[in-house]
C-alpha cells in the first residue's frame, strides 16, 4: 500500500510529491520554485535550489558523525585486491583529485571523460568533477578508440582520465592505449591522466600525460565543493550506438539528485548499515545511479 500510495501521489500530484522528497536533502540553499518549464517548453526541477553532489555523499555524512563508517568495498578476486573505504578516506582521495583537476585547468562547466575500469578511482574522478562543477561523462572501458573519439569529439572534453589496463579473467586490456589512439583523432583534450592499476607498459607523451599517483602525491586533502544550481549540468552519459549515432544524454544536478536518493532507499528497501552490491559497471547510468551516486548520497555502503 505504501508503494501505491507514493506511485499514485507522484503522478496525481508530482509536485508536491517532489517536494516532500526534496525536503529530506541538505541544500545550500533550499528550492522554492519546485517544477517549471524553461523557454523551451523543457521541466525544469527545484530550479532555485543549490547544492552539491560531492559534498552530500561525503562532507554531510562526516559532519553527522559517520565518517569511520564504511563508503566502497572493493574487492576484486581478479586481481586480488581488496580495499575498505571509509567515508573518511573517500573525501580525503576525492578531495585531492579535485584539487589536482583544478591545478591541470579543469573549471566549473567545463567537460571531463572517465575511460576506467572497474576500480576505486572511478568512483573518486565522478565524485572530484561533481566537486569543482566539472561535468563528467563515464565512457565504459571496453569500447573501442573510435566510439572513445566519437564522444570525445561531441562533448569536446578537456581531459580524459583512464588507467594504464584493465585485467578481465586472463586478459590484460590495454586502456591507455585505446586513450591514446582515441585522442590523436581530436583536438579538445588537453591532459590525460593515468592510473596505475595493472603496471603494464604504455606510451608516454610528456606534454599531455600526467600519472595520478604522482598528481594526488602531495596534494591537500581539503577541497571546497562548488556551490551548484539544480539545474548545472552533472554529467553526460551516451547511448550505446547500437541503433544510430550515439546520444548524449544530460542529467542536471537537483533532480537526478533527489530521484537517485529516493529510487536507491524504497526500490532496493536499503536501512542504514546494509551492505549494498550493483551488478552492473559504472559505465551504465545504473552504475552511476546505484554504483556511486544513489548509495553515498544516503550514507550507505556499496561493493
């Protein structure tokens, strides 16, 4: 009955339903204008409101006291690899790739790819662009050169951030690779930034190409979150190109905040300490949704 009662308000009344549900977010400064229409005829959501992402899955839940509490649990039996990240620790690593993004040059509005794989850093790149006002788009890591410089080439990103490979079952991917052959086809981006995650050899260009360990190595570990209007753009997500040239698809920062807090806490039922797993990869708005987003804006703990 519950669910019937939320499903039937929010299309009776989607407004004031929306409402309700904004009310459980901290904002900077709270929407009063909760659903308009822009001189396109296009919904615009809590239009006056401001906020940042970065900040509520990290900053607000720290403040509140749960900083020792778990963020990300990696745990890959691929490589062996197993990491706990408090919540404490999440701002500290997201905070100084914010820091090093600013340094390179990336500013509020400007675009930034995400090529990895499925690793910690990910999550910190999203959390680091949504921190300083850069919109990212996550390029899922086995997509070839040509639909990495196709995206590219349409949001004309300023940076791409990526890793050295990728190891999937007893293949060793060549990331950086693919990077390189996908950057030599455009003209916007300006740096390339690499993690080292399976210490593979890769080509090396001086002038564009910066090693994300050496970049955070002694990079403060405060960095302020920008002050966001709902409806700033937070990130660029392409459709597949499956059936015609890919799509970009816009999300702005207020309503995709709200809806991927709700969906997160009553469709998956989640209560505070629950351990929570996504199947899918961070690439896909589910991963972005469910992986990164959804889960840390509600204090939770994802794998």
């Amino acid at each position: 009955m519950k669910y019937q009662d939320f499903y039937n308000k929010s299309i009776n009344n989607p407004e004031e339903f929306w409402q309700e549900q904004s009310e459980q977010i901290s904002w900077y400064d709270k929407p009063k204008n909760i659903l308009s229409k822009n001189d396109k005829g296009h919904n615009q959501w809590f239009e006056d409101g401001k906020l940042n992402l970065s900040y509520l899955c990290m900053d607000k839940h720290i403040e509140d006291g749960y900083g020792r509490q778990n963020a990300i649990i990696y745990d890959s039996p691929v490589t062996n690899t197993k990491e706990i990240i408090t919540y404490n620790r999440l701002h500290k690593e997201v905070s100084k790739l914010a820091g090093v993004l600013k340094e390179i040059g990336l500013k509020k509005g400007d675009t930034a790819i995400i090529y990895m794989p499925m690793i910690p850093e990910v999550g910190y790149a999203m959390l680091a662009c949504a921190r300083i006002g850069a919109i990212h788009s996550v390029v899922f890591a086995g997509f070839s050169a040509s639909a990495l410089g196709d995206r590219i080439e349409d949001c004309q990103a300023k940076m791409v951030l990526t890793s050295d490979g990728n190891q999937r079952g007893e293949k060793r991917i060549a990331v950086k690779a693919v990077v390189d052959e996908a950057v030599r086809n455009t003209e916007s981006i300006e740096k390339v930034m690499v993690v080292e995650n399976t210490g593979q050899d890769v080509e090396w260009n001086d002038e564009t190409d910066v090693w994300y360990h050496d970049a955070i190595l002694n990079q403060p570990e405060v960095c302020p979150a920008e002050q966001m209007d709902s409806e700033d753009m937070l990130f660029i997500l392409y459709t597949s190109g499956s059936t015609g040239k890919p799509k970009g698809i816009v999300h702005t920062c207020g309503g995709y905040m709200v809806y991927a807090q709700f969906t997160f806490e009553n469709v998956f039922q989640y209560t505070q300490g629950d351990v929570y797993w996504c199947t899918a990869d961070v690439g896909w708005i589910t991963g972005h949704s469910y992986i990164v987003y959804g889960p840390l804006l509600s204090g939770g703990t994802s794998l």
